[in-house]
C-alpha cells in the first residue's frame, strides 16, 4: 500500500497543477472557500512498475531507532544518526564507517547534507536543543569538524533544512520555533576571506562570537520566530531559496519568505499532526505527509489542497518527490 501511493504521489504530482486525473480521484465536499479537495485511493489500479524494488544494501551495527539519514552531494557519503549523540559518516561504495562525529550531549534527531563552494556541509539537530554545523569534506584522510553551534532553541531541534545554496540553514523544534542561520557569513569569516553579512546587514565578526567553555564559534542567527502552537515536526526550503515551509503537530503547514521569515500562507485539512513536508522541483506545489494516513499536495499560489492521497492504514512519516 505504501509503495502504490508513494509511486502515485511522484508520478502525478507534477501534473496535479494543471490537470485532475478524474478516473482515479473522487469528488468530495466543498471547502469553505468553495474549491474541491480531490481524493486519490489506491485500491484503483496499481501502476505498474519499471522494475522490482529490492534490498540493495544493508548496514548493520546499529542496536537502537535510526532517527535520521542522509546523502552527502554526489552520493559518495552516507551520515545517519541513531539514538545516540553521536553521527556516523559511512562510504556508500564500500560501507565502512569513515568517520563518527562527536559534539552533542544527547540523541541526534535530525541531518541535513549540501555542498557549498566544494564543502561538503553537514547540519545537525539534537535534543541537546543545539544545531551543530560540520565539515564532512576530507573524510575519512582527516577527521570532521565542527565549524560551528547554533543555540537559541529551548527544546530539541526535531528538523533541519539547508538552502539549495547552502547560503543557510532551517532549524525548527519543539519549542514552536523557527530558526534561520547564516552559514554563507559563518564560512565567510571562518575562511578569512571577509566580513560575511546577514540579511540584516550584520558581520558575521559580531554574531560570531566564541564560545568560552570549548572554543567553538555561535552560529550566526538571521531570524526566529514561533511558528506554531505545537511541536514542529518537519522543514524544508524552496528550489529558489525565496520560501520556507513549517509543518507540525498542530496539523497546519505554514508558507514563509526569507530572509526574515515572513508569514506567507497556512495550509489547512490535516486532521491529525504532519510529520512530512516537501517542495516540488518543477511546480508551485508541496506535499505533506500526516497521522491521520494521507499524503496531500498543495497549490502554494491560494493554499489550496490539490489532491488528497489515500489507503495507507498507519501514519505517513515520510514524503518525497522523484526528479
């Protein structure tokens, strides 16, 4: 079941926007403003598939949850954290465990990879209520380092998001609020290559400032807000870097424009917490994924719902699209 719909989300999605598939949708009530929210089940006829999905590889070591992974740019670098402070990097090719980063005090919750100026950046967050931000380029010949920490958060950091750039970095938790970060000023200044500014007009010199009990220099912040009335469970950044998404337990998906993290719209019809949001590569859309065993996808122009995925018969964790 859960194949069949994810297979339907990525194959339709793109064309959800201009075009209803009404062979596979049914109609449903009205919403307030008068649009109609199409369904998708899939007890209609499977799609069928190119090939067989099977087990490629598997790492085994681990003896507690895997809270989160991630691939390094170009695939060459697996990190994955598990119940535990710690992250460990893995050679995809050749599984081997390459490096295990060390820095936080409790279970690392969530991982985000991107490449910036040929670094390979890796974001952390951790109940320890820190973001912490590594360098994963020369692994395994040197060790990774910490480049930085972010504190503010009050609670665990539950998500983290980089921008496609990598110019910053989204962190959200449960304390409700949404954090934005300067990694383009931090790398600026930690490289000597100049004053980094945030979007306020800031050096990155005078937010970056060291921490005196381990040396590690304070991530510098471009904005924070509280976002939600409960826990936030998911972020993510638009292709163009320009929008921010928020999703959380209190149901609602929330749209906001960098760099100061403007409210933009919310998105309504969850009827239990969202636990995963996705941008579409190629279209004004986003998908989420919820408790209450739907997979939704949204017009981000109105904050309509575009279709409403059904059939799973447990919460839907996770969303993605395939390009």
């Amino acid at each position: 079941s859960a194949l069949r719909t994810h297979d339907i989300l990525l194959r339709e999605a793109p064309e959800a926007i201009e075009a209803a598939d009404v062979k596979r949708s049914k109609k449903s009530k009205r919403d307030k403003k008068g649009k109609k929210d199409k369904k998708c089940k899939t007890d209609a006829a499977p799609v069928p598939l190119k090939k067989q999905v099977g087990l490629f590889r598997q790492f085994i070591g681990n003896n507690d949850e895997v809270t989160d992974l991630k691939f390094s740019s170009g695939g060459a670098r697996l990190a994955v954290s598990t119940n535990s402070e710690h992250v460990h990097v893995y050679d995809s090719k050749t599984l081997g465990c390459l490096d295990t980063l060390a820095g936080h005090t409790e279970a690392v919750l969530s991982l985000d990879c991107v490449n910036r100026a040929n670094t390979h950046l890796l974001a952390s967050g951790s109940k320890d209520s820190t973001v912490r931000l590594w360098d994963i380029s020369n692994v395994p010949n040197d060790k990774a380092s910490c480049l930085a920490v972010g504190t503010g958060h009050v609670s665990a950091v539950t998500a983290v998001a980089f921008s496609s750039t990598g110019n910053f970095l989204i962190s959200a938790g449960a304390d409700k609020l949404l954090r934005a970060w300067d990694v383009a000023g931090l790398s600026e200044n930690t490289n000597g290559k100049g004053k980094g500014k945030d979007a306020r007009g800031k050096t990155a010199a005078t937010t970056a400032a060291t921490t005196a009990a381990n040396h590690e220099p304070h991530l510098p912040a471009l904005a924070a807000i509280p976002a939600h009335e409960k826990d936030i469970n998911a972020v993510c950044v638009a292709p163009n870097d320009q929008l921010v998404a928020s999703a959380s337990q209190d149901k609602t998906i929330k749209i906001w424009r960098m760099p100061n993290l403007t409210p933009v719209c919310v998105l309504r019809g969850h009827k239990r917490g969202v636990w995963s949001i996705a941008f579409s590569p190629v279209d004004q859309a986003i998908a989420s994924a919820s408790g209450d065993k739907t997979i939704k996808l949204w017009n981000i122009k109105d904050g309509s719902c575009l279709r409403t995925f059904e059939g799973h018969v447990a919460s839907v964790l996770k969303v993605a699209f395939l390009s």
